[in-house]
C-alpha cells in the first residue's frame, strides 16, 4: 500500500516523463590543423530546426555565439543576407548533424557578418566567416561531434530513483538490524 502511495505521490509532484517540446546538443568542431575550435549548444525543435544557438569560437579567431539566423524560407534553403552561405538551419538526428545546406549564425565581434557550419560528408565538416558578400577571411575544414544533453527532468527522475534506493536499503537494513536483536 505504501508503495502504491508513494508512486501516486511521484506522479502528483510531476516527476512523471512528459514529452519534449525541444532537445538540447552539446557541439565540438575543430578544424584538420586545429587552429579553430568552436563549442557551444544548440537548441533544436520537435521538427529539427535549429531555434538557439550559444558558445564560442576560439584560435584564428576569439567570438562569441550570440545568436542563429533565422531561415525565412520554411520550406528549404534561403540565402544569408549578405548573399554569401546557403543554410536551412535543419538538424538531422541520425546521420550528418548538418548536410550542405547547415546551420546560419551569428558572433557578438561580427555584427555584420555570419558564420556557417555544414557538412559534406560524415567525417568532413566546415566552418566559414564572412564579413561581407563572398569576403570569407576564414574557410577551415575539421570534425563535428554532437551529443544529446538531458533534459531536466530526466536528473530528477534519476535521482528520485536513486533516493528510492536508498531510503529502500536504508530500510532493509533496520529490519535486519532489528530482527538481529529479537533473536
């Protein structure tokens, strides 16, 4: 009966699962001669668009991620303003994170510029700035590693189990005591 008590309790509190409405990544590029890395997160819709983006980019150059462009085209690839990257902003959760057409964003350092991320095949990605129509002062090619971060609710479910472990042998080993005691 407790058992059942404290399930309903659980499920009351709202530590039941819910579904998400967007998942979060943790990203790693670092170009072939590692003379550029950028790290950060993005934050991706239910249908693979990428709605946020945050970090840095360090080596040839120190920025800040600030933002993602937004793609006016809902249904494809659209141009940067500056006429100088295709994009769709579409995250791709199995295979390449990010095909030809990648991800649009912008740095805090260069307001006027963008930086686009894409892939061309699974070990070979690119990350390129421009500071105006087709001026690319930099072009490097690298890898990109993706991985998934949880979502809050899934530590809290986590540690609930592990209280519930250990309130249940914390419990389990009083009875023992105590029946060593009886005898």
């Amino acid at each position: 009966m407790k058992r059942i008590l404290l399930a309903i309790g659980l499920a009351a509190a709202g530590l039941a699962p819910v579904a998400a409405n967007a998942s979060i990544y943790k990203f790693t590029f670092e170009s072939f001669d590692s003379e550029l890395t950028a790290g950060g997160q993005i934050t991706v819709s239910t249908d693979g668009e990428v709605t946020g983006v945050s970090g840095v980019i360090s080596g040839l150059a120190d920025q800040t991620i600030s933002g993602i462009a937004p793609n006016p085209n809902l249904s494809g690839a659209a141009y940067s303003p500056d006429g100088s990257f295709i994009y769709d902003n579409l995250y791709h959760a199995s295979g390449m994170p990010f095909d030809v057409d990648g991800l649009l964003f912008v740095t805090a350092q260069n307001p006027g510029g963008y930086w686009n991320l894409w892939g061309t095949s699974p070990g070979n990605y690119s990350l390129w700035e421009s500071v105006g129509s087709y001026n690319y002062p930099i072009e490097e090619s690298g890898t990109l590693s993706v991985a998934a971060v949880p979502e809050l609710s899934t530590w809290a479910m986590t540690l609930t189990g592990f209280a519930g472990l250990g309130f249940a042998s914390y419990r389990a080993s009083r009875r023992t005591a105590a029946a060593g005691l009886r005898a």
